[in-house]
C-alpha cells in the first residue's frame, strides 16, 4: 500500500479534538496527584530514571530550567537522598548526577501509586472503553518517543 492509499484509507483526524482530550486528561491527573516534590523535581527524577546519569547542564535543558535553578534543585534532591553525584569519567572535572536507590524507590512508588490511581478511575468505566484505551498504548507510547526526541 503506497503512502497515498494509505492516507486516503485514513479517517479524517481531529487532531485538535485529540489534543484537547490529551491535555484535559493529564491535567486532571496531574492535578490529583500528591505534591510530596516540584512537577520539575518529578520530572528529572524520572529523566534520571529513564535516561541514567546526567550533567546538570543536560538535565536544566531537559527540563527547559536555567543552569542555576537546576543546581538549586539537585542540591534538595541530593539532600533528601534521591540523587548523587558522581564524577564524570568521559571529563574528571564535571559531575554527573545519578538516582540513589532511594531515588528509584521513590520513583517506583510514585509510578505504582498513580497506576493504582488510573485503574481505580478506569474501573469506572464500561468493560469495553477500559478496552479501547489499552489498545491505545502502544499509540501513546510512539506518540511519547516522538514528542522526546523533538
């Protein structure tokens, strides 16, 4: 099937409508979820947690923070023991920053938290919607490569 048969074979998308349905979904779980730490400090955990060590330059740009604010931040972390720091062994002189064991605890508890979380919303949903959206997963999850390698 070429490119062209392909694209006409598709229904017309509302990606307007998808995105809007995208957005109001993560803010609404996102709004029910604990603050025991920042959106940013959760978000570089899970960089961290994904991506292995990194250079706080990396991680600010990452996050899309000043160098300055990411070192604040990283410094709480590191005093609540979820991050370390260790020396880069491609450069002597710079430190790459690295989840501690605590730091994968936290995460792994915060994952199954909310997980517990959205199956407890999807339960109430009929059998056949709880459906649909499994089988959209592997959609989302290309969808999020696509948006991290932007």
């Amino acid at each position: 099937m070429s490119a062209n048969s392909l694209d006409a074979a598709l229904p017309d998308l509302d990606t307007e409508a998808v995105a809007e349905a995208l957005y109001s979904l993560l803010s609404n779980l996102l709004r029910r979820q604990p603050r025991e730490i920042s959106m940013t400090a959760t978000s570089t955990l899970a960089t961290l947690r994904h991506g292995g060590p990194r250079r706080i330059t990396a991680l600010a740009a990452a996050q899309k923070v000043t160098q300055p604010s990411m070192t604040v931040l990283i410094g709480s972390l590191e005093r609540d023991g979820l991050v370390s720091r260790k020396q880069d062994p491609d450069d002597g002189r710079a430190m790459l920053i690295e989840l501690t064991e605590q730091g994968y605890e936290f995460v792994a508890r915060r994952r199954g938290e909310y997980a517990q979380r959205v199956g407890e919303y999807m339960s109430k949903l009929p059998p056949e919607r709880q459906v649909e959206i499994a089988a959209a997963v592997p959609a989302l999850r290309l969808l999020d490569d696509v948006i991290s390698q932007a």
